[in-house]
C-alpha cells in the first residue's frame, strides 16, 4: 500500500473514534474513555512515524478530484508536522484533562464526539496541501467546536455560541470568495515554499492585493486580530478544556495557521513584499498585540485575562511571518508551539483553581499558592515564559522576533515588543504574586474533589504539570535536534532558500 | 432487457405508473399491499433509472419517437444528461421517502391512498423529464400538479385540506398560462416539438407573450417570490414525506421546465432588463424567505420558509447565464444538493415531531437530545443547505460563486455568501435548542428505525454529493437539447 495514506489514517484515528463515541451511552464510562486514549494514543504514533518519514525526505501527498480545477490535496511538509505534532500531543493531554473535568456531568458521550472531530478537523488542517482543502477543515472545525462552546447549555453559552458561528461563517464567506477568485485568476496551486502566485503580480497587482486582504479577514476571525476579536473573550464560557484546546492548538491557531500558509505557501515572502502588504499585515499584528494586552490588564475574571492575552500573543505569531524574513519568521513559527504549550498550562490551571476551589477571578486568588502548590507552580512557569523569561518558551519566540525586526529594519516593532512585554509583566505578575504571597481569611471553597490524594484530581493535575514542564524543556533545550525551534529552522530554511528545481 | 437509454426511460415511467394501478385498485384502508407494492414498484424505478443513467453516460443524449412516429407527426422523448441527472435526483430522494413512509405510514388510514398518488406523482415527474415536447410537458405537469395537491389534501384536516385548495387554484392557474402560452406558440410556429421550436423561434413579440405566459405560469408552480404564498402553509402542513417530496422534488419539475426552454426553446427572445428582474426576485425570495424562516414559531414552518429563501438561489441563473453561459450547470447542481438536503430535513423534522408530538420550536429542546440521530442528519442536511465543506451545498455553492466571478458579477457572488449567512441563521437556530437546558422530557414517542435509519442515509447521500460535483457536470455537458 502506498505509505501516502499514512495522512488518511491519522485523520481516522480520531475521526472514528469520534463517531464510535457518539453511539456510546452516557454511563460506558471506561470505554469511552479507552476509545478516546486509545485514537489519541494510535495519533500520536501515527503523527510520530510520519514525522520520522518527512525528516528523511519521503513525500507524502494523495489528491483527489472534487471538480474540475479543484483538488482535494492531503500532502505533509515539514510545515504542516509541527502544526500536526502540537495538536495531536496537546489532544492527548487535554483529553485526559477532559475526562477528569467533566466526571458525573452531563452528555458526555456528544461532548467526547465533538471534541474527537474537532481535532480531526485540526490534523487536516495540518495536512491540506492547498487553499480549497484548507478552507474544507477550517469549515468543518466551525462546525465541530460550535457544539463544544455551547456544551453548557446555559443561555449565556448560546449566545456566545450564536455570536461564535456568526463570527466565524462570515469569515468563511470571505474565504470562500477569496478563494474562488484566485482559483479563476490563478488555478488552483498547491502550497509550496516561495508561493505559487509569482509572474501575476504585473497584471492583476490590485486584485491579489485585494485578495490577500480578504483571506487575512476571512483567517483573522478565528485568529482573533483586532477588530475581529470580539468572540474570543464571549467563547469563554465553555468548558475549561476546551477553551484551553480552543486556544491552544484549534481554532485560534488555525486562523494563524492560515495566515502563515497565505504569506508563506501562497503568495511567498517576496510577492508580499513586492504588493506591499507585509507592512499592513505588521502593523495589524502590532496593534492587536497591544491591544489584546491592554484589554488583559483590565479583565478581573482570569478566563477572560487568558483570553485577552490569547488575542495579543496569537499576533506574534502574525507578526513574525509579517517580518519576511528569515528570523522573524522562525520567531513566529515557533511561537506556534511555544504559545500553545504556555497558554494550554495556563488554561488547565484555571480549570484546576475553578473546578477544586471555584475560584474564577484574578482578585481571589490570594493564597491559593499554599492551597495548590503544583498548580500554581505550573500556572507560574506558564506566566513567566508568556512574560519571555529566560529560559522558558515564550523568550525564544520573543528574542527571534526581536532579532527579525531588526534584521529587517523595522526598529518600531522591537518597540512595541518591549511595550507588549511589560504589558504582560503588568498582568500576568499579579495573579502569581497573589497565588504565593496573599493571604486568605475566610476558608477555603470545599468540593466534592476534597477525597483526592492530591490538591486536586490526579486526571486534572498531571496534564497541567506535563505542560508546564514541556514550557520549561522546549526553552531549556531549544538547541537540541527536533525540539520545535529545530524544526522551523528547518522550515524557515526551505521557505527562504527553496531547492533549486527546473522550471 | 432494455438496450438503448430510453427504453430504460420509457421503463422509468411505466413501472412507477403499473404501481401506482395496482397499488390504486387493489389495496383496501388498512391492507398491507400498499406498502409491499410501493416499495418494491419504487426499487423497480430507482433501477430503471439507474440503467438510464448509465446508458446516457454511455451513448450520450438520444432521442425518438414514441412508437417509432417522430416529429412533426409522432411525440418525441428525449434523454439527455439533464434529464438523466433529474431522474436520479428525483430516484434517490423517492426511495429514501419511500422507506421512510414505511415506518412513517404504519398503521395509518392514509397509507393506501398514499402508496397510490406517490407513485402516480413519481411516474409523472419522470414522464415529464422524459418529454420533448411542450405540449406533453403540459400534460405532465398537470399529472404532477394534481397528484401534488391530493398528498397534499392527505392528512386531511381544515388546514391541510385549506393549503391544499389555495395549492390547487395556484397550480390550476399556473398551468391554464403555460398552456396559453403554448397555444400561441403553436399557433405561431405549427410545431410543439422543443428542438424543433428552439431552431424555429423569432423574436417577435407573439413569441415574446407566449414565453411571458408560459414562464410566469411555471414561476406560479415553483412558488418564486413573491408568488410564494401557497407554498408555506402547503408544505408545513402536510404529512412528513410529502412534504419531503413537494419541497425537493416537485418543485424542481417546474423549475427543471423553464430551465428547459429558456435553455433550448427561448434563448434568443430575451429583452434587456428580463435576466436582472428575475434575479432581482431571486434575491427577494432569498432575504424574504430566510427572514421568515428566521422568524417562524415551528420547525416545519422554519424548513418551508427556508425552501421559499432556498428557490431564489435557482433563479439567479438567468442574471448569472447572461454573463457565465455554463453558469446553469452551476444552477442544477443546486438544484440536486438542495433536493436531498431538503427532504432529509423534512424526515428529520418529522421524526421529530412525531417522538414529541408537536413541532413547536420552543419546546422541542428535549426531545431532540432524546433523538440524536435525527438532529444529526439534521445537522448535516442544514450543513449542506449553508453550503458548508463535504456537502453537496458546498459545491453547489463554489460553482454558483466561481460563474458570478468569473463573469465579474460581484453582487450576485455576495449574494449567493450572504444567502448561506443567512441560511446559516435559521440552520443553527433550530440546532441551538438542541443544546439548550430547557425543561424535562414530557412525552417522547419513540420513532420507528425505519423512520431515524432512512433519514441519515440520505443525509449521507448528500456528503456523497460533495465528492460527486465533478461527475455531475460531466454528465450535464452531455446536453442533447440543442439541435
């Protein structure tokens, strides 16, 4: 059998669990769980052996017609492994998470189904080989986290669930448009480092300009760039787990990941240049990361601090595939990973302070440091790599950015990185400050967790320690083969010196 | 064994119709015949036009005379991709509603009669795919029309049997325009024949009346904006698979015809300003049509609505054909992913409301969680009609927006995005209740597998069609109309 399916069979392995799980009834508690394990396990294989077959240099591409001029295309470069890889690590995490949040509530089995499809949405996302099948599971994630975000039921989660789908259909339609037009302008190309739209450029430059701006809205809606945020801080209300997966690798780095594909696959560093559109594209990312910074400092509940500092961190990663050039570039590919791994700990430890001591607010949480030390150990190491403490993720990203402002000459940006970095001191400080050095008077919120060996349930505490120890090891060992920062130099590498081929 | 592709048409029609005789004469209120006939006369079908599909694939667009007499003295049949492709359009969804009607029908009053008229419906929509000429076509449309109106009349009560006569006079009516119109076309040109009028027509203003008659008659019957009225409280109110069928399928047989002769018989008689009006209504049915479906209290209501908004997409192909030519095929397809995402959604709504037993939108929150199943085929079914990836709607959507850009309509490509928003509102309201915390489950009937399984298969069918876009438009190139 050709080793291309490979890329079919790691969408399977959580397409079909998924589907088996929606069949399930609500009280098989111990097989739904072993079929969400057991498809998140098979993934991470599967995703391991690819990532072993792509490094040495096997193609894997599968097309499939779906009308004439537009393919169904499923390829793995080197680009799509890291998104792959850090949705199907982060899922197996937040699955375990999961079971030990949602124990005893409520429709269980449509929650697993939902959560299951989502991140096969995701993992083709990673693999779509071009624009037509990255718009297909961009769609189809819309459809699958809609249900997740209003899991709840309650009426405030319907409506962040309706204005959520508004937001996001829209950004499809615009997508869709986008894409139609390039597809009668350009035909439909694969991605391919460099980009496939070079020589358009004399003839139809207001067009692809035109174009570009669309399929940044359309991707900005999920990525949540300013003013198109709005949804983000409302989807909150969902469940902690998926916020944290929502967040971390799904839907808000799915609009990054397009904008990436759009710069780099699409058009390529060079025709942005050329258009003009890297300096507007910098631009929106500077102000979104400012202003998502802002609106943090300001947001009591830590949910929507979290949120906030998604909006304004998610742009780093814009910003660096804005700087066209070769060290911005990895400072914002790596952010990819390095975000979603900070910003998964810091939402599983507000899922661990809401759910043992129902604690929801930024302002409560003195003290909770000598109540749940682990937890907010790890809530701290999260905080300070998004700060850019050295050694941690978040001081790699920041100090490749900062480099590739520089190398590209736009001293304005290291400006507003610096700026945006003590914003997040400003915010992220308080909460850890108060964790350890607060002091609680009234007694502390008993629940039905009290019986655990540990500060809270074990299926709840060791996803969070996991993650807060991949911030702290993809920092301290960023140097090492196939850590993340390896990997995009890898990528970084290709995109800016792609292999000499004949015409 | 039939050989060439219309005999596996003629067979088409005849086999349904023997049904419909037998099922008509020899079934009593309350036997099991009915039933057993219907179903296995409407798998007898389904094959034929299977075999017609397959030969037309094969031998391309054919044509003859019934009885070996052609035109001018003889009725000619034709079978070309279109036809074919309506065929099994219509194939597919009436199996599907024919099971369904099995678990739906049990034990019901109405299922004799019901085997008898669906049938009788059936054979005349093919009969009328398969016509070549305007006159045989005004036969089969009233067959359709008439049959139509008496399921309609099926569930009887004062608002079926209401809905069904302000359907009768629509369709009555409808139909005494177009055959106006064919009068003065015969009159006019001495033939019927469609190739034969197409080679013939001159625009003159007595054929320009005659389209006029003629079109506004088919647009009564395809319930265009702002001619729509009858259809909401007729498809709301009948049992769930005929709603089904008036809502994906009948529909489109009136449609398929002004399709038809705007394609074959009338392109040179277009006056400017003809192509933007009816595009104009196209859109006033989407907004309007939405708007109320947005709006409405019921979930039938909610899907009638939806197919009035869902209608003016069809009709932007004239503003559409007069800048991209292929943009009808675009068109079409619609038309094919509209049908089985609408007949999924009118199964699911009735299984719905009959576990609950009412389909008031408010109240039904409960019940859905009790029936996953159904709100999931739902679910995929509203997908398609938002035009959402791996579903028909998707790529009904994409070609409709690729013709509007390439010919560089832009206001009918927002139109076509913005109609999937909208469509998208009224889809995910109904699903919302889904997810509600609303009050305990009071009465659930539990709905017959039969009833749940037959619903999601078609739902399937319609992500089927998501991969069939491009085999689709290979068998509508294959267009025999023209001479």
């Amino acid at each position: 059998m050709n080793s291309s399916w490979l890329l079919v069979f790691i969408l399977l392995s959580s397409l079909v669990p998924g589907v088996i799980i929606f069949f399930l009834r609500e009280e098989s508690h111990s097989l739904r769980t072993a079929f969400n394990l057991g498809g998140a396990g098979l993934k991470l294989i599967l995703v391991g052996t690819l990532l072993l077959g792509v490094q040495r240099g096997e193609v894997y591409e599968l097309r499939a017609v779906l009308l004439p001029g537009m393919e169904l295309v499923l390829a793995a470069d080197a680009l799509s492994l890291l998104f792959a890889s850090l949705s199907s690590v982060l899922w197996f995490v937040t699955t375990i998470y999961a079971v030990g949040y949602l124990e005893g509530s409520p429709n269980r089995s449509r929650f697993f189904g939902f959560f299951s499809l989502c991140v096969s949405a995701t993992v083709g996302i990673a693999f779509s080989g071009n624009l037509i099948t990255f718009l297909i599971f961009y769609e189809i994630l819309t459809l699958a986290t809609w249900p997740l975000v209003v899991h709840r039921g309650t009426a405030q989660s319907l409506r962040a669930g309706r204005l959520y789908l508004g937001y996001t259909l829209a950004g499809g339609a615009l997508l869709l448009a986008a894409m139609v037009w390039l597809t009668v302008l350009a035909g439909s190309g694969d991605f391919k480092p460099g980009g496939y739209l070079m020589g358009l450029q004399q003839e139809f430059a207001p067009q692809l300009k035109l174009i570009f701006a669309l399929l940044v809205a359309g991707f900005g809606v999920k990525a949540a760039l300013v003013p198109l945020h709005s949804w983000l801080p409302r989807a909150m209300v969902a469940p902690a787990p998926v916020s944290a997966l929502l967040h971390a690798v799904a839907v808000v780095k799915a609009g990054a990941f397009g904008i990436v594909r759009v710069v780099n696959d699409v058009y390529g560093t060079t025709l942005t240049i050329d258009l003009g559109l890297a300096l507007p594209l910098m631009a929106l990312a500077v102000i979104t990361i400012v202003y998502g910074s802002v609106r943090a400092l300001f947001a009591d509940d830590l949910k929507r601090r979290l949120a906030f500092s998604t909006v304004s961190q998610v742009s780093y990663i814009v910003l660096g595939v804005a700087l066209a050039g070769p060290l911005g570039a990895v400072g914002g590919l790596v952010h990819l990973v390095h975000q979603g791994l900070m910003k998964i700990t810091l939402f599983f430890c507000a899922g661990n302070f809401a759910e043992t001591l129902h604690i929801h607010k930024v302002s409560e949480l003195n003290g909770v440091g000598r109540r749940m030390p682990l937890t907010m150990l790890a809530f701290t190491l999260g905080a300070l790599g998004m700060i850019g403490t050295p050694p941690l993720a978040g001081f790699i990203s920041k100090w490749y950015l900062g480099l590739g402002a520089l190398q590209v000459e736009q001293h304005w940006v290291l400006v507003a990185l610096v700026f945006s970095g003590l914003l997040n001191a400003a915010y992220f400080l308080p909460p850890v400050i108060r964790g350890w050095f607060g002091r609680r008077d009234e007694p502390w919120y008993e629940t039905h967790l009290e019986h655990t060996r540990f500060e809270t349930h074990w299926m709840l505490l060791g996803p969070t320690l996991f993650a807060a120890a991949t911030v702290v090891v993809v920092g301290v060992l960023a140097g090492m083969p196939f850590s993340p920062l390896d990997w995009v130099s890898l990528i970084v590498e290709r995109e800016y010196a792609p292999p000499e081929v004949g015409p | 064994m039939p050989d060439t592709g219309l005999d596996w048409a003629a067979w088409a029609v005849a086999v349904p119709l023997v049904g419909a005789l037998l099922a008509g004469l020899l079934s009593r209120p309350g036997s099991r015949l009915g039933p057993g006939l219907g179903v296995v006369f409407g798998l007898f079908t389904a094959l034929t036009v299977a075999g017609a599909v397959v030969a037309v694939w094969r031998d391309g667009p054919v044509r003859a005379g019934l009885g070996g007499w052609d035109v001018p003295l003889g009725i000619a049949l034709s079978l070309d991709g279109l036809s074919a492709l309506m065929l099994a359009m219509t194939a597919v969804v009436g199996l599907a509603v024919s099971v369904y009607a099995l678990g739906y029908l049990r034990g019901s009053q109405m299922r004799g009669k019901f085997w008898a008229l669906w049938l009788w419906l059936w054979a005349a929509m093919n009969a009328l795919y398969l016509s070549g000429d305007v006159f045989n076509l005004y036969v089969t449309l009233e067959l359709v029309g008439l049959a139509a109106v008496a399921l309609t009349a099926l569930s009887g009560g004062a608002a079926a049997l209401g809905a069904a006569m302000r359907y009768l006079l629509v369709s009555l009516l409808g139909s005494l325009a177009y055959l106006m119109g064919v009068a003065l076309l015969y009159g006019g040109y001495g033939v019927l024949d469609l190739a034969a009028l197409g080679v013939a027509m001159e625009p003159d203003n007595v054929s320009r009346l005659a389209a006029a008659f003629m079109t506004v008659g088919l647009l009564m019957k395809t319930a265009l904006f702002p001619l729509h009225v009858w259809l909401p409280p007729a498809h709301a109110s009948a049992p769930a698979p005929v709603s089904a069928v008036l809502s994906a399928l009948v529909v489109k047989a009136s449609f398929y015809l002004i399709l038809r002769l705007w394609l074959d018989v009338f392109p040179a008689l277009t006056v400017p300003g003809f192509e933007l009006l009816m595009g104009a209504l196209g859109a006033g049915a989407l907004l309007w049509g939405s708007v109320l479906a947005l709006r409405a209290a019921r979930l039938k209501q909610v899907v009638a609505y939806s197919t009035v908004a869902q209608l003016g997409y069809l009709f932007l192909m004239f503003p559409l054909m007069a800048v991209t030519p292929g943009a009808w095929q675009a068109v079409v397809f619609f038309a094919l992913a509209h049908a089985c995402a609408k007949a999924t959604v009118f199964l699911a709504a009735g299984n719905l409301q009959r576990a609950a037993g009412h389909d008031r939108l408010a109240d039904l929150g409960a019940v859905m969680r009790a029936e996953p199943m159904s709100v999931f085929a739902f679910g995929i079914a509203g997908a398609s009609l938002v035009g959402l990836p791996l579903t028909g709607g998707f790529i009904a959507k994409w070609l409709l927006v690729e013709a509007a850009i390439e010919g560089g309509a832009w206001g009918w490509a927002w139109l076509v995005l913005g109609g999937g928003l909208l469509a998208g509102a009224y889809v995910f309201r109904v699903l919302g209740h889904a997810f509600g915390r609303s009050v305990r489950l009071e009465r659930h009937e539990r709905v017959p597998g039969l009833m749940a399984w037959s619903t999601l298969a078609l739902a399937l069918v319609s992500v089927v069609l998501g991969f069939a876009g491009a085999a689709s438009l290979e068998l509508l190139a294959l267009h025999g109309g023209r001479p």
